[in-house]
C-alpha cells in the first residue's frame, strides 16, 4: 500500500511537472507577428467583459500581432454590427467576446471571407475554437451552494433573462435547474424574473424591490441570478432597503466588486463562483496564434473557475485572484 | 437710428444663416477627418456596409420626417415623435414571438405587427389633438407605455428569428445592392411622392407651415396632423422587418440607440436644405451619415464612450443652430 502510495504520488508529481512545463513553454514558439487581429467585445463597462478584452488585447500585443478593437457599449446588437467592420479592415483573425444570436450571420461572412474566428464564451458552428469557462461545473457548484444556503428546502426566484440566448447561460442555468430536481422541498418561484442585459444592476434593484412587494417577508428564502453576478449587486441592495437581508443571495463570476459585498459582515450574498476572464482573453488570444502555427484546436477550450462558498471564501478568493487583500 | 438697425438685421441674418450651416460643416469636416483617417471607409465594400447598417435607421427617419414637416420644426411645440422607434421595437417583438414560437406565417405576423404600431399611433394623434398634449410629451408617455408592452411581449427576453423571408431580407442581393436598402429605396420614394409630390403631402406641408392660412384655405389641420402620427407609425411598423432582419431576431432596448440616431438624422437633415427645414430627403441623407459617422469611428478606435459623447453633442449642436437660425430676435 505504502509502495503504491509513493508510486502514485511519484506519477502525478512527475505528471504534473510535465504538465507545468509544457504550459510554461507552450506559448514559446507562437507568435502574431504581422497578423492584424480584430477583437470585438460587447462591452467594457462590466468588470468581467473588460478584462477579458483586456486579456486578449495584451496577449495579441505581446505575440507581436497588431489590434484592430471594436467595443459594443453593452448593446448586442452594435456589437454584432462591429463585426461587420472587422470584415471591411481584413483583419487576419477575429476573436469575439460574448454576443447572442445576432452574431451568428456576421461569423458566417468571416468564415466565408476566409477569416477565422474565435470565441469567448459564445459557442458558433462558425467559429475555430471557443474559449470558455466549466459551466458545467459553474451551474451544477452554484446550484448546491444555494440549495445548501438554505437548508435545502425554501421559495427561491431566479433572474434567468438569457437561458434562451446565449449557450452559456443555458448551460449554467440549466444545470442549476437539473440540481433542484434532487431537492423536492424547493420551488422556484414562478414566472421567473428577467434582468436586464446593460444597466444590470439598478435594473435587478428595481425589479427586486418589486418583486419583494409582491412577496412578504417569510416567503422568499434566495434569489439566484443564473448566469452572472452584475444584477446581485442591485439585489443585494434592494434587500437592504427592504431590510430583507434573511434572504439570500448567490450568483455567478465573481468579479472584485461582487466578492467584496460577498466578504461583509452579515453579507446575503452567499455562494459564487468565481471565473478568470483575463485568463480566458490571453487563452482566446494564444489559441489564435496556434492556429497560425498550424496546431489543431478542440472546438471548447476551459479555463479553471473557483468555487466561492462564504465571506471567508470570497476573501481568500480575492486575494488569489490577485484583486488585492480584503479584511 | 434707421441705418444702424438695418445694419443690425443684417449681420445678425448672416449671422443666423451661418449658424443653420454649421451642423452641416462640422459634419463635413468630420467625414473627412475619417475618410483621411481611415481610408478603407471609401471602398465599396464600406459604402455598402454603411447603406445596409443605416436601413432601419433610415425607415424611422421618414415617419419622423413626416410628424415634423406637419407639426413644425419648433423642438417643443411643433411636431416631434419620440415613439416611433419604440413601435419599431414592439412591431418587432411581435413579430418575432408571432414567427418563432407560434409558427405564424410571415403575412399574418407582419399584420399583426403593423396593426400594434398603428395603435401606437392612434394614440399619438388622440393625445395630441383631441387632448392637446404637446407631442414631445404624448409621444415620450407612449414610447414608455410601448416598451412597457414590448418587455410583457418577450418577458424581457431576446427572440431569435430565421425566418426565410427575414434572412434573405438580411443576406440576399439584387444587382450588387442588397434587398433590404432596395426595398427602403422604394419606401423613401413612396414617401417622397407622398409627401412632396402629392395634393395631400401639400396640404400636409401647408399645415406644417402655417397653420391658420392652412385652415383658412379649408384643409382640416387636425386630420392632417392625426394623419402624420398614424403615418409615422406605420412607418415605424414597417422598420420592425428591417430591424429583426439587422438583429437576426429581436432583442429588447434596441429602441435606444435608434431613437438617438432618429433624432440626430432628421434634424441633422434640415441642415443640408436650402431653407432648413426638415425634409425627407434630407433625413435620409442625415441617417446615412450617421451610420457612416458610427462605422467611421470605429474603424479608427474611437472609444464607444465617445462616439456616444459625440452623437449627443451634434444633436445638441444641430437643435441648437435649429433654434437659432428661426429665432425672432
């Protein structure tokens, strides 16, 4: 036992060295020199939309590839329209951050015009490779952190305004649904609420405030927002003002801003899980450059997220994600 | 003291002139500020993009150009109409949820659609003639109330739709153009006949005008003023087609961005009219070059946040010069 024990430890150590010393040298012979690469995001008013930009803006730079960047201002359908512009610069490369069905039309004409394109968290018959998060892991995580949150049996609305929209959203509120089905005790409370996509947060603290009129104090144990954490943060809020705070509060991201209100005293924001949107943007950004060197890419490539169970999670969370260190 | 008032009137009328052509040399200079910047907006493939972006933009700049040229061109109490767009919006809605998920036929889905647009602007005329609501304020009061209806429609949520009629609005061609800005060339020529070139498009600027002479000579102000909103209105029903067909599907808070755009077109139009007043020619030419003021900001990495600065600048700047240029004293 104790031999079979070191072997396996002696197998994943060496395992995992290879592993860290392919990762450190795989991007050693990628380069972007003298490719223009266009980089459409939806928005860069959202922590998580900017750094993912970010990320892929600074890897595209470093591997000596020049930027072409268009920004959506948060509206799908202008950054759809951006893409448009992409194909008139013949940019080399697309790499297109979110989006809904209106860019669907627009990866199709740059796949016609022969340009490839790359996605992050948006899925497309059309595109090379899509850089995403384990939403699979995120959806079913979040869905027994809240389950959990409430003893496992309670009322709980959930802001579900892009399960039909985006791909990735119906994976995490998918599964997140898929784990209520093992709580009978449970009910999500119909019709279901829905955010909005820009101005998020004043939104869902509209929306919360009345939907909180509707439903008296001991009737409602969360509120869940199943695809992203912007609309917690006026939740959150309109709880306070309500001084419903006994409700709780779970989301996904984990962006600074939602992790700090996570790590109050007393915060009902609960559980998250936190994801790595540079990370995503540079991998988004790498994996264009290894399509230039000729390597085949898996159509999904993820990026590892961290569960976030608790203030105390939420603070250790931050710390590693290097967002600074909060008390 | 009789000279030097003359003298007074006089420079302050070219003074005033000068004023109404100034959104027009900013504009000007702007375009070729780009167009040296980023030359590739002067290829073909730009020009054509910039006519295809422009379409819906385009369509609820004829409704708004009709409201006006009947309602006056004073910004507060003449004519305005700040719902078509949001019509555009809730005809799209409807039309999305009508082909997607209840399988209707794109005829009866697109009757449907105008049929909830006109609604928007039987109430626009009820409001402002027979209340006599200023048509800023009853227009902004049903735009709300229509983007009230539009979330209760799609419960807030996007719609996709591939319809065929909608996709080959979107992708076909016809001789090198595509099929959606041929078919919003033919609706501009309508209403151009319609409105300039017709017995009621006269007795429709003949109220825009003057409306005491208009009534004198026996044409109905109030029928030709409800008539501009209905007009208006159906003209926002008809962007619907072009705006699910732009979007792939409908998706809610579009209307904001159209509206912007609307208001900055048709009176950016006015600038390019030998007496300044709104026309329809001259809001088509404003939607293009708007579209073409967006797509030109991009292609050099204008921040979002300052082509919105911008836009909101020039319509500052083009309703200004307006009212300036028409002021009495």
């Amino acid at each position: 036992m104790n031999t079979f024990f070191k072997t396996f430890t002696g197998i994943v150590v060496g395992a995992t060295a290879l592993v860290a010393s392919v990762t450190a040298t795989a991007g050693d012979h990628l380069s972007l020199e003298g490719k223009k690469v266009g980089i459409a995001v939806v928005g860069t008013q959202h922590f998580w939309d900017r750094e993912a930009f970010n990320g892929a803006v600074d890897t595209v730079k470093k591997l000596g590839g020049e930027v072409v960047p268009v920004d959506g201002g948060r509206d799908n359908q202008v950054h759809a329209d951006n893409h448009d512009i992409l194909l008139t610069n013949k940019v080399d490369a697309v790499i297109s951050i979110l989006g809904d069905g209106a860019v669907e039309p627009k990866f199709e004409a740059l796949k016609n015009a022969g340009i490839p394109v790359f996605t992050v968290d948006h899925s497309s018959p059309h595109a090379v490779n899509n850089t995403t998060s384990d939403n699979y892991y995120m959806g079913t995580t979040i869905g027994r952190y809240m389950a959990d949150s409430i003893g496992g049996k309670g009322r709980v609305a959930i802001f579900n305004a892009f399960e039909g929209a985006l791909r990735i959203c119906g994976i995490r509120a998918g599964l997140w649904k898929y784990v209520m089905q093992d709580y009978p005790g449970i009910e999500v409370i119909q019709p279901e609420l829905a955010e909005a996509f820009a101005n998020a947060p004043e939104d869902a603290r509209k929306k919360t405030l009345d939907f909180l009129n509707q439903n008296p104090k001991g009737t409602v144990d969360a509120i869940h927002v199943g695809c992203w954490d912007q609309p917690a943060i006026g939740i959150v809020q309109a709880l306070e003002e309500a001084g419903r705070t006994e409700i709780k509060v779970t989301a996904l991201d984990g962006g600074p801003e939602t992790l700090e209100i996570m790590a109050e005293e007393n915060s009902p924001f609960v559980a998250n899980v936190a994801q790595q949107p540079n990370v995503i943007g540079s991998t988004a950004a790498m994996n264009v450059a290894r399509h230039f060197h000729g390597e085949t890419l898996l159509p999904q490539t993820y990026v590892d997220v961290m569960p976030v169970n608790g203030p105390e999670e939420a603070k250790a969370v931050y710390e590693k994600l290097g967002y600074g260190t909060l008390k | 003291m009789a000279t030097l008032n003359a003298n007074s009137q006089s420079s302050a009328f070219n003074w005033r002139a000068l004023t109404g052509y100034l959104p027009f040399i900013v504009f000007i200079l702007m375009l070729g500020y780009l167009a040296v910047s980023a030359p590739q907006l002067l290829t073909t493939d730009s020009l054509d993009l910039i006519l295809r972006q422009s379409v819906p933009t385009v369509v609820v700049c004829l409704g708004l150009a009709v409201v006006v040229i009947a309602g006056g061109d004073d910004v507060v109490a003449g004519g305005i109409d700040l719902s078509i767009p949001a019509a555009a919006v809730l005809a799209a809605a409807i039309m999305a949820d009508q082909l997607t998920n209840h399988g209707t036929a794109f005829l009866p889905a697109l009757s449907m659609a105008m049929g909830a647009a006109v609604i928007v602007g039987l109430v626009n005329a009820f409001l402002v003639v027979k209340v006599a609501m200023t048509p800023l304020l009853a227009t902004l009061a049903t735009s709300v109330a229509t983007v009230g209806i539009t979330k209760v429609v799609t419960s807030s949520r996007r719609i996709n739709v591939d319809h065929p009629t909608i996709v080959s609005l979107r992708d076909n061609e016809l001789g090198g153009l595509s099929v959606g800005v041929l078919l919003t060339l033919l609706l501009v020529l309508i209403f151009y006949f319609a409105v300039h070139r017709s017995k009621w498009g006269m007795s429709l600027q003949a109220v825009g005008g003057n409306r005491d002479a208009a009534e004198l000579s026996g044409i109905s102000v109030n029928r030709m003023l409800a008539q501009s909103f209905i007009l208006a209105s159906v003209a926002g029903g008809l962007a619907s087609v072009f705006v699910l067909a732009r979007g792939s599907g409908s998706s809610p808070g579009s209307e904001e961005s159209l509206l912007l755009e609307m208001i900055l077109a048709t009176f950016l139009g006015a600038a390019f009219s030998p007496r300044r007043v709104v026309t329809l020619w001259g809001a088509v030419l404003g939607a293009v070059l708007v579209t073409a003021l967006s797509i030109g900001f991009k292609s050099i990495g204008v921040n979002v946040f300052w082509t919105g600065c911008i836009k909101g600048a020039l319509i500052l700047l083009v309703v200004a010069s307006a009212a300036l240029a028409t002021s009495k004293d």
